[in-house]
C-alpha cells in the first residue's frame, strides 16, 4: 500500500524527505507536487524505476514526451548540447519556474534515453522538489497526471489523485489542491525558438 503524506511548509520536514528519497532510490514511483500540476516521476537511473513508469504511464522511454526534472541550471548543463549565450541568458530567466523546455541532448544521456537527440527539461520552484533534489544523485524523470475526464484535463484534489492512483504507486506527497494549469512548453532546440503548449509561464523570448 503506498503512503501518503502532506507538506505544507516552505521548509519541508528533513524526516518527510527522506522517506522519499529512500523509496526513489530503492525503484519508487511517487507523485508530487510542483509549481504547476501534480507529477508522477521517479529517479531516472533506476532500471526498476523506469520500467515501472512505462508501465503506469502506458508509453515507451525512448520516446515518450517526458520531462527531465532537475535541481538546478548546473545539474540540468550535463544532459544537454552547450547552450549558447542567447539559450543560455533565456533559461536563466524562466528556471525555476513553469515551464518545461525542449533542448537539444548531451550524446551520453544514460540508458534508456541515450538515443534521443532531444529531451524535455524542468526546474520546478517548489520547495518539496527543490529539497528533494539535492539529496537525489540523478534527475527525475517526470510526467503530469491527467484526470480521467477529459473535461477536467488535470486533478487538483490530492485525495482524489492518490485513491485514483493508490495502487500503482509507492508514496504521494501532498501539499493541498493543486493548479490545473500546466506547465508552458516552448522549443529552444531550435531557432527561432517555438512555443508548443501555453501554461502557468508567461511567454518570453
């Protein structure tokens, strides 16, 4: 049975994160709260891991449009191409923040992602990632949770995400109703760079 837990703080509980890391690194899927709408993810080295959100998600990893979820700007420049001063001054305005960004891939991505020539990045403003991030040796690889009702597109009640997704998840991290607005999605592996999805982020070029 997976557990559940809610973190109201700015300054989440060490204990509570702890928890978490614990079940990533031993193959945990969880769900989690983000600047936008709740995430599924897991430790994106764990094979274990992996195959378990494959299955859950119903997508293949070396194909499938997921999100990189990273710490910050330095851990996020080693699985991608070097920026240039143009990408780079860009990135350094929206992370962290809302959006999620398509940038063209470092060539030693680790297994099974090491073919794509692209891969979709974030750095989420949430206190609950960014202090579980800097426990983590790895990324996150991360995808939102869409609500059954295609009406509704995403949930916002945790209770209803976690009876929803009980069964196939090891722990969920509440921190009450979340958005229903997604992430702004923009392309930056090419120029001029392209906007794909608009979200919570304001867009800026």
């Amino acid at each position: 049975m997976a557990n559940y837990i809610t973190i109201y703080s700015k300054e989440p509980n060490p204990k509570d994160l702890k928890q978490a890391v614990e079940i990533l690194k031993n193959g945990g899927v969880i769900i989690f709260p983000t600047d936008t709408v709740y995430g599924l993810g897991c430790l994106s080295t764990n094979s274990k891991a992996l195959e378990r959100f494959a299955k859950i998600k119903g997508v293949k990893l070396e194909q499938a449009p997921l999100s990189f979820l990273f710490q910050d700007i330095k851990s996020l420049s080693t699985y991608i191409e070097p920026m240039n001063s143009r990408a780079f001054k860009l990135v350094k305005r929206l992370l962290p923040g809302p959006y999620a960004l398509i940038m063209n891939a470092s060539r030693k991505l680790p297994k099974p992602f090491q073919k794509r020539k692209t891969i979709g990045v974030r750095i989420s403003s949430h206190p609950v990632l960014h202090g579980l991030l800097q426990l983590l040796e790895a990324p996150l690889i991360t995808s939102s949770l869409h609500d059954p009702d295609a009406i509704l597109d995403y949930t916002t009640d945790p209770e209803n995400i976690f009876e929803q997704w009980e069964s196939q998840i090891d722990l969920m991290i509440s921190d009450g109703y979340g958005s229903n607005i997604p992430s702004t999605v923009l392309d930056l592996s090419i120029y001029p760079y392209q906007l794909i999805r608009e979200g919570a982020g304001e867009i800026i070029f």
